[in-house]
C-alpha cells in the first residue's frame, strides 16, 4: 500500500487538515485491499500499523508532502519537500512515480574550492543539503600531508606546538612550486569526487577565485561541467546563496536539456526510434532500451507485463501494477532520463512518451 498527501508544517495559528485528509486516503486504501479479496485480519495487518501514526506529535512535525508505505510487517513514513496530490494505490509493489521529481528532477550540484576547504552540495528546488566527502581531502594541506611523513605526523597530531605551511595562492603571485601543489591537491580532490560522483548525473557547479577554478576544470574529469561558475571565496558565502547561485546558473541548462529531450523526440516521433505506446514504451524500458522518457505524474494506467508482454487494463486487478509507474523506474534504474511532469507536459499530450537508444 502506497499513500500520498500534501500537509502542512505547523505554525502559530494554522488549524490544517492534514489528519481528515489521511483518514479518506487511508480508508480508501483499505477498500482497496478489500478488493484484492484479503481477508479482514490481512487488511488489518497492513492498516493497523499505518493508523498508529496517526497522533497530535506525529501531524506537529510535517514538511510540505507526506509518503507511507506499507505492507505485512513493513511500515514507512516519509515528510517530504514536495506537495503531493492526494492518493494511494494498492499493487504486489510500491507506487513510486510521485517521488521521481525528488531524485531526477532539477538538481544540481555545487563544489566551493579553497585551499582551507572543500565543500560539495546538492541544491533543488527544495533547499540545499550538504554531501558526504568522506574520501576527499578537505585542504591542501591535508591533500599533501600524504606526500610528506613528518607533516603527516604534525597535522594527525594537531598539537599547540606543531607547524603548518600552506602554499600561497593569490593571483599572479603563486610560484611555480606552489601551482605544483595546487595541481596535485586538485587531482587528489578530482579522484576522491570520482568514487563520490560516481552514480550522478546532475551538473556540476564550481565556486572559487578564478585561478583555482581554471586549474581545477582543466582535470575535472566529471561530466556535465557547467562553464559557467561562482567566483570569489567561498568561504565566505553560506551554502544557501552558494545554493541560489548556482541555481540561477544551472536553471538554463535544466530548460535546454528538457528541450532537447523534446525536440528529440519530435525528430523521432512516428518512426522506430520513439513510441507514445504504452506497451512498446514499457516493454524497451525493461530491456534497459529508453534513452529519454516523459512521464505525467498523477496518472495511472494498470496492468502487468509478463515475460516482456505488457497488458493494461481499464480497472485495475490484483497483481496489476501502474505501468507508468514500471516504464520509469524501469528507465531510471538503467540511465536513462526521465522527465515526471504534469499531465499537459507530456509530449503530444500522452500519458508517456519515450525515445529509444535503438
């Protein structure tokens, strides 16, 4: 059983109806369980744990958007930055296709470079989280503390009477050893993005003075690199309007490639290459086929694909599951984009569209 609502943080003054709303998604999530010819206890089973969420503290804590799912023995709840519209679904698999937006949509990454620091963020229309560095060197003098054992020993050590160098870096007046370091600092940070980076997709960012950011982009070896950057000391700018600039930069690429994805598909449209056939399009989306996929979210089209034959039918049956829903995740899982969009966004004003790689 898969649940969604749009709720409301609570504030001074606020009354919001958030819990009747859970109540008419919860019920009609049970009648569908009814119909799949569950016995009571079953549906119970799967019901129970979902309504214990339903309390004064649990609806004081909320975001703009709230996901459960459930199953025997399973229950999960997710507050969400996104407003969902109303809806459940009951299939033999989680309903996931309202929560594309959230991991394939217009997100794009930020690297603010320094010497002093390295941080790397994710910034969506829904805020700005910081990511793990774990295995990046967090300064140049950490970086190159490996090369030499006695500043290793000073820098694990961190006491009052140890001594730290780092190289100089302003403008023209960096030596020639000093660029040497600043080169090899950059490709470690380079490596260690490679693991980090290394199942992303989102473009990328770059904030710090000039110099810096032109050396490190001359051995950034991950794509898509945006030309455009953020310069001047990052250290001094906070993650939220590092956030907002980059947005402002990589809002243009996110319309171009949407548009691209568009054209491609008119190019294509009417020959082998692209389908608004919901069993051609699900069918190459199991065979890892899709290159690109426009979905519309809020819209379901049940069914069941068996041995790459796909049947869909008006009402869904038990053992159905939202086609669209399989098309998706189904591209996803296997690199293909996806665009989730409203219902008037899909081209030709289909439920699905794809472009095929072959």
């Amino acid at each position: 059983m898969s649940l969604y609502l749009p709720t409301h943080p609570v504030g001074p003054g606020t009354t919001p109806e958030d819990p009747a709303t859970f109540k008419t998604v919860v019920t009609d999530a049970t009648r569908a369980l009814e119909a799949w010819g569950l016995r009571r206890p079953d549906v119970d089973a799967i019901i129970d744990p979902v309504l214990e969420l339903d309390e004064a503290t649990f609806w004081a804590h909320q975001d703009l958007g709230l996901a459960v799912f459930a199953a025997p023995g399973f229950v999960r709840e997710y507050r969400l930055p996104a407003a969902f519209t109303v809806h459940s679904a009951v299939s033999d698999r989680f309903h996931l296709k309202p929560l594309l937006p959230l991991v394939e949509g217009e997100r794009c990454l930020v690297l603010a470079l320094s010497q002093n620091s390295i941080r790397l963020l994710g910034a969506d229309r829904y805020g700005v989280r910081p990511v793990d560095l774990r295995n990046v060197p967090s300064s140049l003098e950490q970086a190159l503390a490996f090369d030499d054992p006695e500043k290793q020993l000073q820098i694990r050590s961190g006491g009052a009477g140890s001594t730290r160098h780092t190289a100089a870096f302003h403008g023209h007046g960096a030596s020639l050893d000093d660029t040497d370091r600043i080169h090899r600092y950059l490709r470690m940070v380079d490596t260690g993005l490679q693991e980090v980076l290394r199942d992303e997709r989102s473009p990328l960012v770059l904030a710090g003075v000039e110099r810096l950011l032109a050396i490190y982009r001359s051995q950034c070896s991950y794509r898509p690199l945006l030309d455009e950057g953020i310069e001047g000391n990052p250290e001094q700018i906070d993650d939220h309007d590092l956030a907002l600039r980059a947005r402002e930069i990589a809002d243009p690429w996110f319309a171009a490639e949407r548009a691209a994805a568009e054209a491609e598909y008119e190019r294509w449209a009417g020959t082998d290459r692209a389908s608004a056939q919901l069993d051609r399009v699900v069918a190459a989306a199991h065979e890892g086929r899709v290159e690109s996929l426009f979905v519309a979210v809020g819209v379901q089209r049940w069914g069941t694909i068996d041995a790459g034959v796909v049947t869909e039918r008006p009402e869904p049956q038990p053992g159905d599951v939202d086609l669209l829903d399989e098309a998706a995740l189904a591209t996803w899982n296997t690199g293909g984009r996806v665009f989730a969009v409203a219902p008037d966004d899909v081209p030709q004003g289909a439920a699905i569209t794809a472009v095929f790689r072959y």
